[in-house]
C-alpha cells in the first residue's frame, strides 16, 4: 500500500473524528469483523481530479454514540435521518481532509453527495484499499477505490 | 459584542457541530439561528440582522460564496462579519473569499481552538 496515502488517511480519520467526537481513533492492528454487530455504510464518489470513491463502515453503536455527544440527546431520540446525516458529515469531511493533503495544493477536488452503502464497484477493483480504525466510540473502517488511489 | 449568531449549512450535523464549538469557546449565552442555506440566510438576515454568521461554502440554493457577496452589498448588513467553513482545501478560493471580506476560512475538520483563534479579534469584547 502507499504510505503517503496510508498516512494522509490516518491523519484525516483522526482529526475528523477527534474534532467532531473528541474521541481518538488510531489504525487497528487487525481486520474489524463486523459480522456479529448492526453496521451501517455509506461512501462518495470523488469526480475530480480523479475518478474514485471513499467509503466508510461503522457499527451502529458507534455512531449512534457520535450523535449522542453531537445532539446531546440519549440514543432513543435521535432519528435515523440525524444518524445518516452525521456519517455523511464524517465522511464528506474525512474525503476533504484527505484530499486537500495528498493532493497538490493548487489542484482543486470535487467529491458528489454522500450515498448509503458502499461502491458496487469497489470490491472488482484490485486496488481498493481498506483501513480500518479502533477508537474510544467503537472502530470503522474506510475504503477508497478507483482512479484516486493509483494516481495519488 | 457577538450576541446573536447565524449559523447556515445544509447539513444537521455541521450546523449543531459548529454550534457546540462556539458555545465551547465563549458563546453559550449567545442566541443562536440556523438556516440551510444562503436563500435562506438572506431571508432571515432581513428580518432579523446578527452579529455573526458562520456558513458553509457548498450548499444548495445559494452557497457560502454567494451569500457573502450579498451580505457584504448590502447596507444594511455590510458589516456583519462573515466566517466560512470549507470542506475543500483550495487555498485560492480562501484568498478570494478573504478578499471578498470573509473574516475568516477554516477548513473542515476545525476544532474548537482554531474555531476561537478565528473569532478572537470579536471575543475580546465578549
């Protein structure tokens, strides 16, 4: 895997969830198993300067745990819109942060709307790359494909 | 003295983050109102001008750019200062919003001590 986008993920994934939940995250030493929990995706398309998507997985617990901070409401009282709402924040967030990194600083990006569930495509892509996280609200793992991860 | 604060994303989320960041560093007694976009910003801004607005760059409707650009020709809202949050690192844009009058571009994900670096020039008198 590139280490310069292995370390501009991290650093993005860090920064967004310990700004939006202060809470740490850190890369996991293992793959996450989401078989036995509730989890819920979404990812993006990144249009340009790269064709590409970025994709997130969490257990519900964990971002159900987010928006309990975030709205300040116990987790009976947040709708599944606020849930959504919030991953496509992190995500939307986590791809900007990633992108204004490992890109030149004179190159512009242009990402699309956040949409549930993860890229078709991504998994007959054999450059996808999967990173996954722990962190003090639980662990997720993101997941970018395409064009974007052989060019940067 | 910032006492009322608007708050413009299209995002729940966003707009509740940026809300407990300021409450955070000093604004929790401020009144506070949203909106989700600049259209709608605008609207509210008529009928009830503040102290401080905080709006996102990419919304739907009207964008932060374009909302900037209306408040900063408007006479009677020309100097609410206007901060802008950016999802997208493009240190061209941020130039051009600062000289559009923005008081500031911060880049998403910001905490709340960038938050209140940003805003420190109108805290001093808080």
């Amino acid at each position: 895997m590139n280490e310069r986008i292995l370390e501009h993920i991290q650093l993005a994934a860090a920064k967004t969830i310990e700004s939006m939940a202060f809470a740490e995250v850190y890369p996991a030493e293992k793959a996450i198993d989401y078989s036995n929990s509730d989890s819920i995706t979404v990812h993006l398309e990144v249009l340009e300067p790269y064709n590409g998507s970025l994709g997130m997985r969490c257990s519900s617990s964990f971002i159900t745990s987010i928006a309990e901070n975030l709205f300040a409401l116990p987790a009976q009282e947040i709708t599944s819109k606020q849930l959504t709402d919030l991953l496509n924040e992190i995500i939307n967030t986590i791809a900007g942060s990633f992108l204004s990194a490992a890109l030149p600083s004179d190159v512009s990006f242009k990402l699309s709307l956040p949409m549930p569930g993860l890229d078709e495509n991504q998994h007959d892509d054999l450059n996808m790359c999967v990173w996954d996280f722990n962190g003090e609200e639980g662990d997720f793992t993101l997941y970018g494909a395409g064009e974007l991860i052989e060019k940067l | 003295m910032i006492n009322s604060i608007l708050i413009v994303d299209d995002s729940d989320t966003a707009r509740m983050f940026v809300q407990r960041c300021l409450e955070a560093i000093g604004f929790a007694e401020a009144e506070f109102t949203t909106a989700t976009d600049g259209k709608e910003a605008i609207t509210s801004l008529k009928e009830n001008p503040v102290d401080l607005v905080i709006s996102d760059l990419t919304m739907p409707n009207m964008d932060g750019e374009q909302l900037l650009k209306r408040i900063k020709s408007s006479p009677k809202l020309c100097d609410i200062p206007v901060a802008i949050i950016s999802s997208a690192g493009n240190p061209a844009k941020e130039i051009e919003l600062s000289n559009m009058g923005a008081v500031g571009v911060l880049a998403k994900p910001f905490s709340p001590a960038e938050l209140y670096q940003l805003l420190l020039p109108f805290m001093e008198t808080q």
